[in-house]
C-alpha cells in the first residue's frame, strides 16, 4: 500500500474490518472520519457502535474528523477555490474518541437522544422527499429518460459514463441549480466539493431512476434511500480525497465511476 495515503472510511469497511487493520490502517495513513460516519454510529444500535468504536486505536487523532459535504462546499463558495488539500479541513486540531464509546457504556443525555431522533425524522421526511424532488429534475435533464423502464440498464450506463466523463456537462447542471453567492461552474473541477457532490448526485439520481423507473412508487422503501442519501457523502469526500474504504457494492461501484483512477480498499 503507498505512504501517506488519505483515506475517507465508512460503517461497512469499519464494521466488515478486523481491528488490527483498522489500527494499521490509523496509525500509518491519514484516515478522514466524516461527520456522516460518527453520525451512523450514534444512529446504530449500542452493540454495533460498541464493536465499531472498540477498533480505533486509544490514542490521540486516531482518525481526523473533517467538515461534513456542506462545510466543504462553504469553504469554497467563501474562498473561491478547492477545498483542497481535504484533510487541512479538519474539525478538531486534537481530540480522542470517548472511551465509554469502546467500553459499551455510553450512554446519551436528553440533549443528545433529542438530537438523534430529530436527525432521524429529517432523514426520513426531508431528506428522502428531497432526493425524490432532485431525480425527477434528472428526467427532464435528460430527455432519453422519458420513456424508461425500470430494468432499462444499458440506457442508465450509458448516462453513468457521460457523467463520470463529461467534466462540461458537470459545470452546466451545476450552473442550473447554484445559488446566485457560488461561484460560476467554469473554475470549478474535480478537485472541488461542488463539483463533486453535483456529479455524485447525478449519479444516484440515475440510480434511483433505474430501480424505481421515472414516475416510481410514493411509497418507495424509505429506509433503502435514507441510507443510500448517507452514502452519498462518501462518495463526495472518497472521490475528494482519492482512496475510499468501503465493503459496500453500490458505494463502490458509485465512487469508482466518479474516480476512475481512485484507490479503493480492500482492493
């Protein structure tokens, strides 16, 4: 494996993993902590973040927690450039994991359970209606879709790689749905957070399409997307940082269109 890799790790790679890698993996590289993978394990129930927490290594900056996609793409709306290099946009300088976390005995305050549950019903309600919202915009972006089909999957490759190939027509849709505060689509490229959340929520959009078909279902599983919206921003940031560590098909198989030439773990 190269030195000095930096590395975006998600809930499938950190639960699939076994400890000793996991530390190896710590103690040698630079592996970012999303705020969305903390935000997974506050979610899961207490033995599965138990047995998450318990194979970081107890010392100091065991992973560097970075700012979530939005914190990311603020950066560059403010500075007008990348947010590049992604791990200098770290959230703490210093910190550790608490040890309660690893030991099994955490437990929440009232603050905290308030704060899971309103995340999980904005999940649940927003998010997911807003991710329906976003695919139908594609369809009309996209006139071939018209008439799909679900199981119609040559048709969605095809978009897939025009997406994962076509720098232009990033910027162009971007240009579309910027607020008037961002910067024009022109100077942006794939080093940067708002180029790359655009691409990666074209492609899950396509994704959606291709399941559920262009008119799908209101009462499409909402579970399914409320973790297919979380694994977005792994692909964002894994596709920022250029290695991503994931065991999840979909998440893989997303980031590798997005980055072709991205170093995914386990090979």
């Amino acid at each position: 494996m190269a030195d000095n890799m930096t590395i975006v790790i998600d809930k499938s790679f950190l639960r699939g993993t076994q400890s000793d890698k996991i530390q190896n993996l710590c103690r040698e590289h630079s592996v970012l902590m999303i705020s969305t993978l903390f935000e997974e394990l506050m979610l899961a129930d207490k033995k599965d973040r138990t047995i998450c927490f318990q194979k970081f290594p107890q010392m100091v900056n065991p992973v560097i927690p970075i700012e979530n996609v939005g914190g990311l793409m603020r950066y560059e709306v403010e500075h007008r450039t990348s947010c590049q290099p992604v791990f200098e946009r770290r959230v703490f300088e210093q910190f550790q994991f608490h040890p309660k976390l690893a030991e099994g005995n955490f437990s929440f305050d009232s603050i905290q359970r308030k704060s899971i549950e309103e995340r999980k019903k904005q999940l649940k309600n927003e998010s997911v209606e807003d991710h329906k919202e976003a695919s139908a915009l594609v369809i009309g972006w996209f006139p071939e879709l018209a008439d799909y089909s679900p199981g119609q999957d040559e048709k969605i490759k095809e978009l897939m790689k025009k997406v994962s190939e076509d720098d232009d027509l990033i910027r162009y849709r971007y240009n579309q749905i910027k607020p008037p505060e961002a910067p024009e689509g022109e100077i942006l490229s794939r080093d940067w957070a708002l180029f790359r959340r655009t691409q990666a929520h074209l492609l899950y959009a396509l994704e959606y399409i291709r399941k559920y078909g262009p008119d799908p279902d209101p009462n499409v599983n909402s579970e399914k997307l409320e973790n297919e919206i979380l694994d977005i921003d792994y692909c964002i940031t894994g596709s920022l940082a250029g290695c991503l560590a994931s065991k999840d098909k979909k998440i893989r198989e997303i980031f590798r269109i997005m980055c072709p030439d991205g170093r995914l773990l386990p090979d």
